[in-house]
C-alpha cells in the first residue's frame, strides 16, 4: 500500500484489509508523507517502510516488491491508500492469480457504476485497446492501480518498476507482459476517495490524455527482460 499524505483515509484502508483478510499481511510503504501517514497505518496494524523522502509511486512500489521477495511472498497484491479500492474483492483479484502471474481489479468490466468522462475516457479506451493487443487479452482498465502479481511478477517489478508518469501502471505492465508474463482482470467496483481531494479538472484530463500516450510509446521502446521462474519460501 503506496502512501504519501494519506493520514486521512490510511488508517481506516488498513483496518478495513485486514478486516476482510486477517491472515493478510499488510505493507504501508510511507513515500516520504509530511503528515502522520506512517504512525497511523502502523497503529492500525500495519508494518511500515519509512522511505526518507518523496519517491512517488513506482519508487514506492518497488521498494514494496523488493521486501516481498527479500521475505519470500509469493503473492502480493497492491491497494491505494486512499479507500477507493473495496477490500471486499481483494479475494477475487489475487484468486485471478490461478489463471495469469499478473491479476487487474477492472472498473469498466461490467461491475459497478464508476465511469469517466471525456479525455480521460478516450485515453482509457485507446490504452485498454492497445495493450490488449500486446497482451492477447481483453483489458478494460490498463491504468488500475489495484493489482495482484505471483512470484514472477514480483521479479519481474524489483528489476523493472519505473519511476516516469504512468510507469506504476501503463509502463510496467507493458513490459512485464513483452517478457513474458501473462495478465487477467477481474471485475472489481470503485468507491469515492476516503480521504482527501482528487485532482482533475478539464486541463489536467487534456493533458493525461497526451502524457498517457507518450507513456505507452515510452514502454513499447523498452527492452524486454528476462523472468525467473524458482521461488522458495511461499508466504
């Protein structure tokens, strides 16, 4: 669970995992937060790994993946800090794990009611069309950040996780499936922030709808890697 100024809404995310899964073990990776993010999400139950400044979030997830592998999990799925993901589904996402080493929560896979309008929409579509063809699958939410990965995904993200816009969900996802590794989504519902203020407006969606393409030409020009395949120690 990537954070950065979450005290609002942390706390209550954490209670609620561990609420729907109590044999789960939650990881609140503080990004460097100004506010009591980290002593919070640890009351609530969770460990936390304090990184020392801002890193955003791909630099936050990596380093989530990397104590994943360093304590030998061999599932893990990411949850936002700020409520919009449902524990509830959380089950369903990693049991998509059975079918693909990369398992997506999709909003726009005929569950729930959350919808976006206008840029946003098109540069959602575009993407979720483009990447399936990469992937040979149908893939309605390519930006969803509420995914599971089996151990060769968690490989494949400590050597590869970027760091650039989008590169927590567009990049990484490109280049995890160009080397090798096979994705699924499940249908999963969205809920209001928790916590906080979401930030778009019609200039900023113009703008995601520009960056998100040069995010997708980024992660196409990339190197494809290698995947290892043996993991000891499941948790």
């Amino acid at each position: 669970m990537p954070a950065w100024n979450e005290s609002e809404s942390v706390g209550n995310t954490v209670t609620e995992v561990l609420g729907a899964v109590p044999n789960a073990d939650v990881l609140v990776v503080d990004d460097g937060s100004a506010d009591g993010t980290a002593d919070i999400a640890e009351a609530a139950g969770a460990t936390v790994l304090r990184l020392p400044f801002n890193l955003g979030v791909g630099g936050a997830m990596r380093a989530g993946f990397k104590y994943a592998k360093r304590h030998g999990y061999e599932r893990v799925i990411q949850v936002d800090a700020d409520g919009q993901h449902d524990p509830k589904d959380l089950i369903n996402v990693v049991d998509g794990l059975q079918h693909a080493d990369i398992s997506i929560g999709a909003r726009f896979a005929d569950k729930g009611s959350y919808e976006v309008r206008g840029p946003r929409k098109w540069a959602m579509s575009f993407l979720g069309w483009s990447i399936s063809k990469i992937a040979k699958t149908r893939l309605t939410d390519v930006t969803s950040g509420f995914r599971a990965g089996n151990a060769r995904a968690i490989d494949q993200y400590c050597e590869h996780y970027p760091a650039e816009y989008l590169g927590d969900t567009i990049d990484s996802l490109v280049v995890a499936v160009r080397s090798g590794l096979t994705v699924t989504q499940v249908p999963v519902e969205m809920r209001p922030r928790q916590g906080g203020q979401p930030s778009h407006n019609p200039a900023k969606a113009a703008i995601y709808l520009a960056r998100s393409g040069f995010a997708l030409l980024i992660a196409m020009s990339r190197k494809k890697t290698s995947v290892g395949t043996d993991r000891s120690a499941a948790k």
